[in-house]
C-alpha cells in the first residue's frame, strides 16, 4: 500500500499480506495492534506492531507491506 495509506490506518484494521516472508504468507490476515508513530511521535513512521490471525502470534513489521482487506 502506498504511504497515504498506511498512515492512514487505524489500530483494529484488518490487513491482508502482500507477499510472503518469515512470519506471513502472501494471502494471510493480520491486525493491526499498535502504531510506531503513535509512541515515537515520527508522523510519517509506518511500522506496528501485527497480531496473526491464523497463528495468533504477535510481531513487527511495516504497514506498507500490507493491503486493506475488502470486506
């Protein structure tokens, strides 16, 4: 997603993987639990902090390497 986006999204949202790496498949959900530059005060910081859904493990990354789930 692109950088509007991700500083757009709120703690709660449902994202979905863009690709896969160590911790995610491409496909798989994550919420989003908490956002970096909500404790470091960097406005335009896209880190957080990811809840897994399927393997209910909690781990950082970048919002950016997420896309909004269509409901």
């Amino acid at each position: 997603m692109s950088l509007q986006e991700a500083l757009a999204a709120q703690i709660g949202d449902i994202l979905v993987a863009v690709f896969t790496n160590t911790v995610t498949k491409e496909g798989d959900e994550v919420i989003l639990v908490e956002r970096a530059r909500d404790i470091n005060e960097m406005v335009n910081d896209t880190g957080g902090w990811f809840y897994h859904r399927k393997t209910k493990q909690c781990f950082g990354g970048n919002i950016q390497d997420y896309k909004f789930k269509v409901r």
